[in-house]
C-alpha cells in the first residue's frame, strides 16, 4: 500500500508531536518529517517530496502564510492544510494563507482539553481532509490577480463599486477529471421565477466563494444566502473580504432580517442559517439545533427552509466540497421546480458535495468554477424578463 506521505511544519515541539501521534493512527498516513518554520520547511519539501503539508500560521523567521507564497512561487503544488487558532487573528491569518494558495486548513485544540481529547481533534479534523486532498489531482495555482484589478469579464467603466479595494485571489485552474466521470445533466426545468440564490460550499470554499463574487457585474436583482462549512470568527472575517471583492453587500447573517436584493448573507459559524416567511418578507432565521451531515451550518438545513418559504422560486449552487451536504436540499429544490448548478470535477478542490449532487442526477448545469457567476446572472436576468413578459401580457406590472 503506497502511504500518504505528511510533512508536519510548527514552531511548537508539543504540537509536532501531537499532529504526529495523531496521524499515526491511520496507516495510510506517514510522517516523513516536521519543520520548526517556514524556512526550515522550503528546505524540507526539497529534500522529502511530501505529498502533503500541514502548516503552522503564525512561525519565527518565516510564517506560514510566506511560506505558502514560496512554495506555491516556486511550482510545488501539494495541498497546504493550515493549522490555525479560532481567534479574530488566527481567522484573518487563515484566510490570508488561502488566498495565497494553500488548500484548506484545521483549527489547534484548545489548550483546556486533555491530551486524548486534543489527539481525538486533530485526527477527527485532518485525516479525513487529508485523504480527500491527496485523492484528487495536484492543484495547479493560476496566478493572483493584481490588486485593485478589474474582476474576470467585468466592463470598464460599469458600476462595479469601483470604491472597494480589490483583494488578489488565488484560484484553481480546471483540469482534467480524476475519474473521468461525465455527469448526466437534468433537462432544463420549466421557466420559473428566481427570488433567492443559495448557494453552499466547504473545502476549497472561501476562494471559489471569491471567484464567483468577483465575476459578477452588478449585484444581483435577488438576495443570496451562503453556507460555508466554517467555524465561529472565520465566518465573521469571510463575509467582510467577500464584501470587499465585488459587487455586492456581504454581511454575516445576523438572525431575523429581512431579505434585501443585492445582499449576500453569510451562515455564521456554529449556526444553521434558515429562511421563515413573515407575512409578504421573507427573514433570516439563526438555530442551534443539532449538526446535519455532521454540519453547522448545514447547506441541506439552509435549501429546505429556502423551498419552505419560497417553492421552488430558487437557483440553488454547490460548490466544491468534502462530503454530501446540500445533496438532499438539492433534491428538494428540483422536486419544488427550482434550478440546481454544481461546481464541476475539474475546477473543484474536492469533488464531494458537487459530485453527490451530479451523480444523483440533480444538478441542471455542471460548470468549470469561471462560468458559474456568469450563468447565475444569466439564470436569474431570465427568470426577471419572463416574469416581465408574464406581467405586460396580462396587464399587471413586473
């Protein structure tokens, strides 16, 4: 059996041992060596070839986040799982090693827990993120977008709230599948209006989030709610940089606002996001009822309230993503009449929540992660024009 090689890289002689007792519990995983930063660890990739590292944000002499840049600057592309602190600072940092190329990431242990119980953590969080990232191809890097330039497709000169900063982003190149699987595609479903987006994702997650946001041209006509597999801060910190991307108002849901077109609202972490009609609005609704899928947020929990409050006046996108959340809320968006577009194999970090949702023959599009804000514009731009066309023929308005 060929072993999936780790390389381990923390400032912390504790934690090394700790990340290397955890993941000596599946033998398909080996620790071929550790790193006390990010300098030694450069070395450490030379000489040792891993086929995944696991990285320490904040190091002396070289932190991780700069020792992501140089690994991805200089052509290698493992996956870069991040070990990370769930504070304000740990979430930022995280963030900015994902934009500068690494995979995804796992949060430390708190220190109030016992040694068995911290083990129990890190192998829970990492092994089944390692053999996800490692099973897929390598990721090809594109390189990052200069700041402040025009997102992919935008026109200059459209009023793209040319007064937000624009943040580089680091996205995967498509390549060609791992398993040479062709999904099926549902037939167009009958015209129907589009009232909200929703949208979930999870590894991989925050930059194809950035992509699709950045592609947009306007806000769009309708609110979009997201569920990002995340934990508590991190979600606070991914909707203020989503905002910052493009057009639209990113905000973390707060619980018991009314849907605003145009708004993006972002499931904080540790709660399922719902929808709940009141009266001719529809609110945001904030539960701490149990993980679904393993999950809270939960992107099942957040479509089948959306068919609840509105049928099937939905556009539904999964991106990529371990795992199969969002596969039966999908099945209940086609079965009310809604619209399903997944994330392809090619351009997804991991194929799982996408593929569940494509090879149980839910998903009406599959396509590469460039063409998905140009195709949710199209489909909800559509859905507005018919319901106009619908209005004028019988005298009513639009």
């Amino acid at each position: 059996m060929t072993r999936i090689r780790v390389l381990v890289v923390d400032d912390s002689v504790v934690v090394r041992r700790l990340v290397t007792e955890a993941l000596s519990r599946d033998p398909a995983v080996e620790v071929v060596g550790t790193a006390s930063n990010g300098r030694f660890a450069l070395g450490k990739v030379e000489q040792l070839a891993p086929d995944l590292v696991t990285m320490d944000v904040e190091m002396p002499e070289m932190d991780g986040i700069e020792a992501v840049r140089e690994l991805r600057r200089s052509g290698h592309r493992m996956p870069i799982i991040m070990f990370s602190t769930l504070t304000e600072r740990g979430a930022a940092a995280t963030l900015d090693a994902l934009v500068a190329g690494a995979s995804d990431y796992v949060t430390k242990p708190t220190s109030t827990g016992s040694l068995q119980a911290s083990l129990d953590q890190v192998a829970e969080q990492l092994l089944p993120k390692i053999h996800a990232l490692v099973a897929r191809p390598e990721v090809t890097r594109a390189p990052r977008t200069p700041l402040g330039a025009p997102a992919s497709g935008s026109t200059p000169g459209h009023p793209t709230a040319p007064t937000r900063p624009r943040e580089p982003v680091v996205t995967a190149v498509p390549r060609a599948s791992a398993t040479g699987r062709v999904p099926v595609c549902r037939p167009e479903p009958p015209a129907h209006p589009v009232r909200a987006v929703v949208l979930g994702s999870s590894t991989g997650g925050p930059e194809a989030l950035s992509r699709v946001l950045r592609s947009l041209t306007a806000p769009l006509p309708v609110p979009v709610l997201v569920v990002q597999h995340m934990p508590p801060v991190f979600t606070r910190q991914l909707a203020s940089r989503l905002d910052r991307l493009g057009p639209s108002t990113v905000v973390e849901a707060e619980g018991g606002e009314e849907l605003v077109a145009g708004h993006v609202y972002v499931a904080p972490g540790d709660h399922h996001l719902e929808l709940q009609r009141s009266g001719a609005a529809v609110r945001t609704v904030l539960t701490r009822t149990p993980p679904v899928n393993f999950c809270r947020p939960s992107v099942d929990v957040l479509f089948r309230s959306a068919v609840r409050a509105l049928g099937g006046d939905l556009l539904a996108v999964v991106l990529t993503g371990m795992g199969a959340d969002g596969r039966t809320g999908c099945d209940d968006v086609v079965t009310a009449g809604g619209t399903v577009v997944v994330q392809d194999e090619a351009s997804s970090v991991v194929w799982g929540m996408p593929g569940a949702v494509a090879t149980a023959g839910l998903a009406h599009r599959v396509l590469p992660l460039d063409d998905v804000g140009r195709v949710v514009e199209a489909v909800v731009a559509r859905s507005r024009a018919g319901a106009t066309r619908v209005a004028a023929a019988t005298g009513g308005v639009a």
